[in-house]
C-alpha cells in the first residue's frame, strides 16, 4: 500500500487493521467484501478483512506476543485466562477453534473445554 501510506488517516487506522489481521489496499484495488474507506468526501484506503480461520491464527499470535512466550510454556492460570479471553473474542465458534486452541495451548481438547465450563460456572456464580 503505497498512495495513501503517511496520510493522517492511514496512519490512524494501521494499529487497529494489523491487531485484526486485515490489509490495507488501494481503494482501486478494492473487492466486493472490503470495506472502502473515505477522508473528507475521497476514498482513501480500503481494508481487505481476514476469513475466520485467518482470525483465529491471528488472534492467536498476537497474544502470544502479548505473552511474550509461546503459550503451550503458560502456567494453568494463565491458559485459563487466554482462554477466557478467546471465548470473548468468539473464537470458539470457528470451526475446529476448540481443536486449534488445545494445540496452540499445548493441553488436550477436553482440558479447553474444562477452562470453559469452570468460566461459565464463575460467570453464573456472579
């Protein structure tokens, strides 16, 4: 993306479409499911969003990085709260996310699901 790079916009809302996974594209370049952006009445840029699986790899990524250390190397405690913070992200309503997770997690599918149930139960108890 190189017409809009250093416009104040453009600037603006990298952070936000790199946390996300998207891409940044020329609006001349813009298919039908991205979203076009303007600035002042001109189309600017136009953001390429990622398909669901992409996300889930992304999300995963990115909190690894937040972690600062692959997150299979996460005490329980830890693990439980990546996972309480995918479910937010509705990360479990991707096809095979529980599958994707355990793995990320280095722990079984049964052991994700067991962090789920004891949030769920934390959340009723509130």
């Amino acid at each position: 993306m190189t017409e809009a790079a250093g416009h104040p916009f453009v600037d603006a809302i990298k952070p936000l479409v790199d946390a996300m996974g998207g891409e940044l594209v020329p609006p001349g370049r813009a298919r039908g499911d991205d979203v076009v952006l303007s600035w002042e009445g001109a189309e600017v840029v136009a953001v390429r969003l990622p398909h669901l699986a992409d996300s889930l790899d992304h999300i995963l990524a990115d909190l690894e990085r937040r972690q600062g250390r692959p997150l299979a190397e996460l005490d329980r405690k830890d693990k439980q709260t990546v996972v309480r913070i995918l479910e937010e992200r509705g990360a479990f309503s991707v096809r095979h996310g529980v599958e994707t997770v355990a793995s990320a997690l280095g722990v079984s599918r049964f052991t994700v699901y067991n962090y789920l149930n004891r949030e769920n139960a934390a959340k009723g108890e509130r």
